[in-house]
C-alpha cells in the first residue's frame, strides 16, 4: 500500500482523476480496482489483524473511492468486493448464538442498544469496518437509480412502442 500511496495520495479525488486522465490514466484506476479487489477477496481473512489494521483500512479507502468513479465496468468491478465482505460479516452475524429475535438489533449501526450488551466481549468483523461501511453506504445510494430516471427511461420505451405500434 505504500507504493500506492506515492502513486495516488490518500486524498485524491479518484473520481475526478478518472474524468480528467488520459487512457493511460483511466486504465491505471482500472487495474487499481481489480488489483485491489482480487487481492482484498482473496487474502482478507489473512491481513485482518491488529498489525495491519491500517493498511487494510487504507486499502478499504481506496476501494470507497475507486468505488465513486463514473464507469460502469469500475462499479461493477469494485461491487463484487464489496458483495464478497458485506455477505462475510452477515454470515457472521448470523452464526453468533443471539437467537431470531436479536438478529436485526445486531445488525443495527451501534449505539447502547440491547444487542450492544447482548455482544458485549464478542469482537466482530463489521466494527473494523464501521467506517468504510459508512461511506460505502453513502456511494451505493449514490450509485442507485433514481425514480426521476426510471420514468424517464419508461416514457422513452413507450414513445418508442407507441411508434411503432402506429407504423403499421
């Protein structure tokens, strides 16, 4: 992670340098992404512990970031990841000895709630990862669709049927 941190300082703006880059550039941010993506899928369990907690995290950021980019292909590359570790902490949320009813209070955000006194002593993956959860949340609802451009897009495959019904 050091090396690429030289290469793309903590706080650049991965987006706008996508935008802004040459082919060269755009591919770079391309190879980061699935860089960092198959190497977090497939040593996660294996760099997540105490010594390398920040690395980890930092790689997580850079993920948040790349995340954030205005390509379709880059989205998916990093969506897949994030499927991966998100599916990893629910599985291990639901393993824990809580019962049904205390299923959802331990998928809650945090807090004093009863899940918090009900998994106290207990270490979770997911609390590592409060952070990166919480800007990853903040990118998937940005990524989302809105109703605004599904109507619009409705309204064009309509027009478009209604066209055509009307050649014949």
């Amino acid at each position: 992670m050091t090396a690429i941190n030289r290469m793309v300082p903590p706080n650049t703006n991965i987006n706008q340098a996508y935008a802004h880059s040459n082919d060269a550039g755009q591919e770079f941010i391309l190879s980061l992404a699935l860089f960092l993506g198959n190497f977090l899928q497939s040593h996660l369990r294996t760099v997540e512990n105490e010594r390398t907690q920040d690395v980890l995290l930092n790689a997580h950021l850079y993920m948040v970031k790349i995340s954030q980019v205005d390509e379709r292909e880059i989205f998916k590359i990093c969506l897949e990841y994030w499927l991966k570790l998100v599916a990893e902490l629910y599985d291990e949320i639901q393993s824990l000895p809580i019962g049904d009813s205390g299923l959802l209070m331990g998928l809650s955000l945090g807090g004093t709630n009863g899940a918090h006194n009900m998994l106290n002593g207990v270490s979770l993956r997911k609390n590592i990862y409060s952070d990166v959860l919480s800007n990853l949340r903040l990118v998937v609802i940005e990524k989302m669709v809105k109703p605004e451009e599904v109507w619009d897009i409705l309204r064009r495959v309509t027009a478009h049927l209604a066209h055509d019904v009307y050649r014949f």
